[in-house]
C-alpha cells in the first residue's frame, strides 16, 4: 500500500518533478527483479513453483510490474519483506544520487527510452 500512495503522488508530479518517477521507478523493479535474481543464482533454496514464479518476476520486474514479488512474500514475509524494502530503498537512494529522472508515469526497463 505504501508504495501504491508513493506511486500515484509521483505520477501526479510527473510533468515537474520528473526526479520522484525516476526513485520510485527504480523501486518498482527493485523487489521482483531481486527475488528472479535469487531463484537463478540460488536455485537449491526455492521449490519447484517459487523457480518457475522466479521466471515470471523477472518478466514483470522488467515491464514495472512490482506484484511479481509477492508469492515470495507470502511465503516467506519474516525474511523477504525486510530484504525487498531494503532494495527498494537502495535502488531508490542511488537513483536519487545519480539524478534519475523519468518522464514517464511507469517504472521498469521498459520506460528506458524516456529516462
């Protein structure tokens, strides 16, 4: 919910301050693409089910689409919910230090174009 609320008020912001879409950008790939990243590189550590959602993470992380993480969330919400807030927050403080901005009311790989 937080990052919903985060996400609107930054799209609404959008035309002048195209530096709050380029943080929250980032942070709306961040936890999808951090949990395909774990299920590739750690493969032994997930199911069967959590590897193939891996797949399908890494496809939604890349489109902006932050929802691909929460089957690991809600398997797991002690351990992953503190490491992809930490992630977000990463990924959106070192967007914030190198100037990221995004003109585009979306986040992921995709909006690159307009970044």
């Amino acid at each position: 919910p937080i990052n919903k609320v985060a996400t609107l008020f930054a799209q609404t912001q959008v035309n002048t301050q195209p530096w709050l879409m380029g943080g929250v950008g980032i942070a709306i790939c961040t936890p999808p693409l951090g949990m395909a990243l774990a299920t590739f590189l750690a493969p032994s550590k997930f199911k069967r089910d959590e590897r193939e959602a891996g797949k399908a993470a890494g496809i939604m992380g890349m489109i902006g689409i932050s929802e691909g993480a929460i089957p690991f969330a809600a398997g797991d919400p002690a351990r992953v919910l503190p490491a992809i807030v930490a992630g977000g927050i990463v990924g959106n403080v070192i967007g914030f230090m190198f100037h990221v901005m995004n003109h585009a009311p979306w986040g992921g790989w995709i909006v690159l174009p307009v970044v």
